[in-house]
C-alpha cells in the first residue's frame, strides 16, 4: 500500500512524470504540403542519425530525449537545417516541403531539369 500512495503522490505532484508517462517526447515531420513538386525523395536526419526517406504523402515520428535536437531534411541537392528544444513529454511537428520556384519554371523547358528548394516549417 504505501508504494501505490508514493506513486499517486507524484503523478498528482510531478507534471513532467504524467507527461512522459502518458506521451513520449516526439518528432514528426510530413510531407504532405499541396506546395510540393512531389517528385524526388526527402532524406531525414536527427542529431546525424538518418531516420527516413520520405516521399510525398509519408510521415515519420521518432522519439527522442528532451533538451535540444537538430534537424536536418535534404533533397540531395538542397539542404535545410533547423535546431529545435523539446520539453519533456512535448510533441513537435514539421512539415517538409520540396518546392518548386520561377527558377524551377524558366529552367525546366529550357534544360529539362530543375533544382527543387526545400522548405521546413514548424506546426502548431
């Protein structure tokens, strides 16, 4: 009895310890942006570790330990970088666009090939 009374004692006094419990802290990014040219694969890594390949219409979440993380997606030609803390329990979400701009329109016909700008944008 007295291990479950020290238990409810800190579920009802330690916030962080519910939300861990309840929500692992977590990293999502998508790629689902009707923005995206929707060709080419998107390559995700976390603090160095590659975690995925995502094409468009995929997602991929990942735990990870609270305190600061960063973040890299390329489309093997551009890259973007963003660094992120993340509280105990937290959830963050990205979304990842490869977008197009007027240089990928003008090049295009002209060369038949394009460079494609990836976009990171943090979700509420």
């Amino acid at each position: 009895m007295p291990a479950t009374a020290t238990l409810e004692h800190v579920v009802q006094h330690d916030a962080h310890y519910e939300l861990d419990r309840l929500f692992p802290t977590s990293l999502t990014i998508t790629r689902t942006s009707e923005e995206d040219w929707k060709t080419r694969q998107l390559v995700v890594s976390v603090d160095g570790r590659r975690i995925a390949e995502l094409l468009w219409g995929d997602s991929v979440m990942c735990e990870l330990e609270p305190g600061p993380h960063v973040l890299r997606v390329h489309n093997t030609l551009v890259w973007r970088t963003v660094q992120f803390t993340v509280a105990p329990g937290e959830q963050v979400f990205y979304e990842a666009v490869n977008r197009a701009t007027a240089s990928t329109y003008f090049l295009l016909p002209i060369f038949g090939i394009s460079p494609l700008y990836v976009t990171l944008r943090r979700m509420a």
